[in-house]
C-alpha cells in the first residue's frame, strides 16, 4: 500500500513538473527553475526513506535515562579499564624480565564521570625482592604510573 501512494505521488508530480517545465522554457530563470524541480522530485523519491527511518527509531529500544542505568556504565568502564591497566603494567614489566606475583590497579571516578588511575599495586615474587625499586622505576618511567610495591609470602 505505501508503494503504491508513492508510485502514485512521484507520477504526479513528474507531470507537475513537465507541465511547469513547458510553460517556462526559453526564459532567463530556466536554469533555476529546472533545479527547483529537480529537487522537488528528489524530496518526493526520498520521502520512502523519511518513513523508514521513523519505523527504525520506533522498532530500536529506547536507552533508559536513570542514574543507575549511568552508574552500571560507568562500573563497566571502571572495570574494563582497570583490566587493561593491569595487562599493560604486567607487560611493560616482562618487557624487563620482571614477572609480578600480582597487579592491582586503584582507580576513582569523579563527580562528572572522568576515571582517574591513583596507583598500581605490584606484589613480587620473593625471589624478585629486590627488584621494587626497579618495578616502581619502570613504571614511573614508561607509564608515569605512581607504583606501590609488595613482596609475596610465597
């Protein structure tokens, strides 16, 4: 049915504009007259598409707007964030041939949202002991990371 009200509406209106089109030949507004119409047209090929977009945006689910739904992405990142944080400090420091027992990353999320990284945690193996200084120097160095250092009782 819709196919067919547009079929119906784009014959009308390229008859519209070749009667438009035959009264206003051999004028000095031809040129902007003919753009006119050929924009009409365009906006009647188009007008499926206006359609299309609204059943889209009725069919998508709407994003909740509650702070919960803000805190639960914001515990996500958090998260997300620290994991990598933790890989990229336990790389950097293999990258010395230093392999820590554990890395715990503490992080804080401010009022507008924004993670901030305050320290990394880095228990070393009791053999690695030591090596804190250098662990802390590493990530000072490479990541500008302010580093606290543990050794395990392993």
């Amino acid at each position: 049915m819709e196919l067919e009200k547009w079929a119906v509406a784009l014959s009308i209106s390229a008859v519209i504009c070749c009667v438009v089109e035959l009264m206003v030949t051999n004028t000095r507004m031809e040129r902007t007259i003919r753009w006119v119409l050929g924009m009409f047209m365009l906006c009647v090929l188009v007008m499926p598409l206006q359609n299309a977009v609204g059943d889209i945006t009725r069919i998508l689910p709407e994003i909740p707007d509650s702070p919960r739904f803000a805190e639960d992405i914001n515990v996500q990142r958090e998260e997300l964030l620290r994991r990598e944080l933790v890989t990229l400090v336990s790389k950097t420091l293999a990258e010395s041939g230093i392999t820590p027992a554990q890395v715990t990353v503490n992080m804080d999320i401010d009022s507008r949202s924004c993670i901030s990284l305050i320290t990394a945690e880095v228990t070393l193996h009791k053999k690695d002991r030591y090596r804190a200084n250098r662990v802390k120097q590493i990530l000072k160095d490479k990541l500008s990371i302010k580093t606290v250092t543990a050794v395990s009782s392993d």
